[in-house]
C-alpha cells in the first residue's frame, strides 16, 4: 500500500515558496521535527548516559543503514550512516586501494564533484605510488586499464544532472581487474539504484538532498557483501572495533559493515535522518522516479517555451532516462537571474559560471509549481528584473 | 560578572539521580534542547538552503570553535568544531607526519584511549615507513627521540583520571624536534588548559563529555596559529577549500583553521553543542577546576572511608593536581557494583576489567551528591546488593 505522489502533508513547508531545491536541501518532514525533539528532552534529557543503549543510539547508524539500503538495492547489514560524504568516500576509496595494492591510479572523471577529487587528491597524496586521475565524461571507460586500483564517479553529475550508464562502467572496471566506488548523493531518493545487480563494490552518498535528513545529515556508505570482511578502512576508530567496550590496544575490525564506522555517531543529527527515512516505508522510489522525469520534462517544456529568445539553454538531457532529478539551464547573467527568481518565492540555485539549476523532489513538488515557476522564470526574463539597479541589494539573498 | 557554582538550573535534569557520568555525557542543556528546536522550525524548516546564509549554519563550526579556544588556551581561529574525535585525530596525526617527513614514528602511551591508538593504527598502514609506537605512561618522556615525528597523548587518562604534564611532554617533543597531539577529550570543560603557552601544535577534543553538546556532538581540532598556513590535511574535502562554491577541481586549502573542514557539517548536532557553549560566558573554568578537585577530594575521603574494607582501591591520584575531574576505584565485582548503584539512581561508569568510576561536573553537581553518592556506594557494599540472585537480570542497566 502506497501513498499517492505528491504527500506534502508529511512536510512542514513554508508558505509561498516553491521549493526546487531540494537536491541541495531537503525540507524539513514533521516526523522529523517530532523525533529530534523527543531526542533531546525524552533520550538525552530524561535518560542521559543510559540512551545509548536505552534508546538505541549505539545501533542507530546501523538501523538507519538499513532504512536506506532498499533505496540503493542493497541488502540488509550492507549500508551504515554516519560521517560526512567526504570523509565516507575517504574511507571507500582507501579501502578500494587496499584491495589493489599492485595498482597506481584512481580513475575519475574531470567534471565530478569537487570533494570527491579533492578527497582523492588528499589520500593519494598520503600514499606514496599512488595517483588520482582525471579524464572526460567520455572518455572513462575506456581509461580504465591495468593501472586502475578504482573506478570513482558520481551517477549524477551535479550540475548537467547527466547520469552514468552504472552498469556499464562497473561491467567495463570490472573487466578490467579494477573495483568502483559510487557517489550517489544526487542519486539515493531519487531514482532506484541497484548496487547489488550492478556488482559494485563501494557507493556513499548523502543524507540532507533528497533523503532529507536536514543541513549536514550523516552521509552513508555501501561495501558489498563479499567484501566486507576483507576490507581494511584506513580511519579504524574505536566504533569500527569488534568489541569497542574492551578497551583493547589493538584494532580488531568488527564483522560486517559496523567496521566502516568511526568515532561516536551524533546521534541528534542521526535521529533527525532517521525519521526522514520513515516515508520510505509507504512511498515506492520507482513511481518516484517516474513522477520526476514527468516533472522535469514538463518543467523543460514550459520553460522553453515561455523563456524562448531570452538565452537558456539546456544541459540536462532531455531524455528522462539519461538524467538524475533535475534540469539546469545555461543562462546568460544567471547568478542574477536566480536571485531575481529566489525573490520570486522560486528556489533553485546556481551552480558557476552559468547555470541555473531546478531539482525536482515527488514527494512535495507539484505539476502547478512547475508551470508557475516557468512563468515566473519567463516575467523574470521577459522584464529583465534582475537588471534593475539596486536589485541585487535588495533580493533575499539565499 | 561570574555565576555561582552550581548552576543546576542550566540544565534539564532528571529528578532523583545524582550524576556522575558528565565525563561519559554531559548532561542536557535548556539553552540547547531550545536551541535546536529553532534550528529544526525556525531555520531549516523556515529558511531550507537559506539557513546556510541566513541563518550562519556555514561558519557555524567556526563560531563553536571560537567558544571552545578560551577553554583550552587558544586564540581565537585556532579552533573548529566538526567530525568525531577519532576523525579530528586522523586530521591532526596525519598533519603532524608531514610536518616531519624524515621521521618514522608515532610515540603514544600503551595506555591511551583505544580509539587513538587504533587511528594511529590505521594512518601508519596507509604510509609505508611510519609506524605506531606505544610505551608505558612514565617512560613517555624518555622514549621521544630522534624517529619520533609526533607524540600523541591524552592528557587525562580515561580510567584512572592520572593527568599527563602536558608542559613537560610538550618541551621534551620539541627538545627532540617532534611535534605532539593533545587528545583533551577529559580536559575541556573539566580543566583550565593553556595550548598557547605550552606550544603544543595540535590538539582534538570531544563535545559531548564536560562541554555539554549532546549525544555524539561534534568534536573539534586545534592547530598552532604559526602552523595553519603549511599544514596539509590529508582529509581534504570541500569546505576546508579556499572557495568551495567556485568548484574548483583542484584542492586549495582555505587559510587558517577552516582547512581543516572536511565535508558539510552536522547542524543540528552543532547547534546544539553551541548552545551549551554559552554557559561559558558566565563560568570561570578556573573556578570549576578549583570545585571538581574539593568535589573529587571529598568522594574519596567519604567513599574511602565509608566503604572500608570492601576492597576498594583508589587508582587516581590522590593530589587533585595530578588528576582531571574523575575518580576511579578498583573494585571486585565492579561491574555489577556499579549496576546496583545506577539502580540505587547513582550514576557512574565501569571501565574493564575492575575500574568503577566517577566524574565530577562542577556546572551541576554538589557536596550533598557527592556524600550521599559514596553512602548508597557503603551500603550497596556492604549489604553485597549487587550479589542477589537475579540483581543483575532486574538492574535497570543503562
């Protein structure tokens, strides 16, 4: 039984905005606000110490793991939250290297996003023999070589919401001798993934986009089954540990996936996520998916049609199939344009040096919002509002 | 203008339980559970992306930094808030290393907390030619030599409250050209520590213990202001670049302390770490040092006293200068000891294989506690309470 698309009643919007952020920044589930404040005063508050078993704190990034793990087709006990995406693809990608100790390079593609290259130019530095390189969006596949310790991309690229084809660049690594490492933060909430048919090894991604677990939510991270007791995570804290409440010297990893984690979880943050996720539950991620690409394509078409001759152009395929769950446009003075719009009661952002970028998120997002924020988009254009003198002083900046 | 010691009225806390685990986790601030209330309605449910700007949440680390720095002798920008304390540490080792890369060795105490232990474990298995070495607490100082890249220590040990001569050690490091990491994950907020005159060059600590901030706050890093402009961390991800909205590909360490980000930051758990911050304000750290030492001094004349003949042997050092704000005994049947007297509403901690202990917060705790803590610990004792058939099984174990 599932609940129809949208169910804005499980959020607390504000009104007069519509929302087409939410691949930056979900917005806030009541559930959400409910639990975080029973966290507080009825965990914290009323059962101190003891909440950790009491209220199951010490197994919650476990439990949150697993509420996310069907979003990503991976099975139970394969997923756990926790850290930042950043320091979650530290760990992936250093485990990936371990697994490849003959091989020098971690492959990624020019345009990912930049934590991710950053992330991999950190460890890689750390790692004498080891390099990080970079090549076109196209030209990956066939990159990959024996050189090739791991395949590092992101499924969804950040700003032309382009998707890669998971399975074949994961068939053509593996073909290779080399192990993947997926970032899908643009990606979990948004379209079913299937990281078990597909064979990865690793995949992180982030809790606070369309997962909606609030600013800085725990992000997550995947290590296939077969993988795990294999796997040696270069950040081994004591959470990481077999038994951290004996206090051995020695780092002795636990079993499973609990091994990928680090220090003490925040648990405020992590309840917050947790009751996000519960909507999951009642909604399919499939008709999610279906419903996006409708939006989005409706989205492209009135927007086109209404901004004609005002310069956008589109960088998001337009076939549904081949993008995440959102559309940019190139656009002449965009970083102004989407100023004028924020000041509009439309949210989107803007990603350098000229795009213009609308997420689309099924769960509260509607057909009328998308053709009025087309419309509005259109005036914007049309009147050259973002011109005005002193209007940039004066918008809402967000 | 300073508040009077306690100042209980600070904190939610639970009636009929005297606390003594703010060492495990501090109790609950009002300013906090309020403050995240706010964060949760008022700015991400309110503001959505806009609470980045609107609200602060992007130099929000930095704010909880600066509130942090005068407790442990920092300037301000020295200090910033974030990921765990293992994660804090790996950051600050990893730092250490390549500010000496000729030298092999990390020097740390056999003793130390695990978690330390294991993140050094895991650092030196990334880079060929660096290795862990541990030694007995007195032999520290002796050990440091001319391998020695960095000493790593905890300035209060976790189970006997011993206080390392954080001055002593530093002077010796730097006599032998090493750097060190301070772990003050017992000091901050439990004692006046001075990094600046000492000269440490790193430090990491943790939020939720004397500071307050909640189940698994975030914790937070310190770097020797004349070092931020050449330290590298190897954890290099977004929002430690110089401009992490221009999506650079390549790394550029942002100045200062902020290089030592990594991913998003968890604003929930932040705000509420902040929040319990405030109370510093009104409090000397001086003053809560010099009543947790008469506190500390007065539970082991009762206890010692009360309990005689019941085996308990005190392991923390008796001069209140020698030890952080804790009190551990050795005590046979310890575990179960310590749970009949959390079901008695006495709430300390057993640290394996005999160690019951107690942790002194001056912000809430009083004389009366104190002694009436160490008369149900008598009579627990001598009535053998925790060795009836099913105690254990009925104790509400936390």
């Amino acid at each position: 039984m599932t609940r129809p698309l949208p169910c804005r009643d499980v959020f607390d919007l504000p009104e007069g905005i519509i929302y087409l952020d939410g691949n930056s920044l979900g917005p806030l589930p009541k559930a959400a606000a409910e639990r975080v404040a029973h966290t507080v005063s009825g965990e914290w508050g009323a059962m101190l110490i003891g909440g950790w078993n009491g209220a199951g704190w010490i197994d919650l990034p476990q439990r949150v793991g697993d509420r996310i793990a069907p979003l990503i087709g991976a099975p139970p006990g394969s997923v756990i939250a926790g850290d930042t995406t950043s320091v979650q693809l530290y760990k992936a990608l250093s485990a990936a290297l371990a697994l490849h100790p003959d091989r020098a390079e971690i492959l990624s593609e020019a345009g990912n996003f930049p934590t991710d290259l950053y992330i991999a130019e950190g460890l890689v530095a750390q790692v004498p023999g080891r390099r990080l390189r970079t090549e076109p969006r196209d030209a990956i596949i066939e990159a990959i070589g024996p050189e090739t310790a791991v395949v590092m991309l992101t499924q969804v690229d950040y700003r032309t919401g382009a998707l890669h084809d998971m399975a074949a660049v994961t068939e053509a690594a593996h073909a290779a001798g080399a192990a993947v490492v997926w970032d899908l933060a643009h990606s979990a909430g948004a379209l079913p993934v299937d990281l078990g048919a597909v064979g990865a090894e690793f995949a992180v991604g982030c809790g606070y986009k369309y997962l909606n677990g609030g600013p800085g939510a725990p992000a997550f991270i995947y290590v296939r089954p077969d993988l795990q007791e294999r796997v040696a995570p270069a950040l081994s804290g004591w959470l990481g540990h077999a038994a951290p409440f004996d206090f051995d010297p020695g780092y002795r990893p636990a079993e499973g996936i609990v091994r990928m984690q680090v220090g003490t979880p925040g648990v405020l943050s992590m309840s917050a996520l947790d009751a996000a996720l519960e909507i999951w539950e009642d909604v399919d991620v499939t008709e999610v998916r279906a419903v996006s690409i409708a939006l989005a394509d409706l989205f492209i078409t009135e927007a086109e049609t209404r901004c004609e001759g005002h310069g956008l152009e589109l960088v998001t395929p337009r076939d549904g199939a081949r993008r995440g769950s959102q559309v940019s446009f190139r656009c002449p003075n965009g970083y102004a344009v989407m100023q004028a719009l924020i000041a509009e009661g439309v949210v989107g952002d803007f990603r350098a040096p000229d795009l213009i970028r609308f997420g689309f998120a099924p769960l509260y997002n509607t057909e009328d919002e998308i053709i009025e924020a087309a419309k509005r988009l259109a005036v914007i254009l049309a009147e050259r509002r973002w011109d005005r003198p002193g209007f940039l002083a004066r918008a809402k900046v967000t």
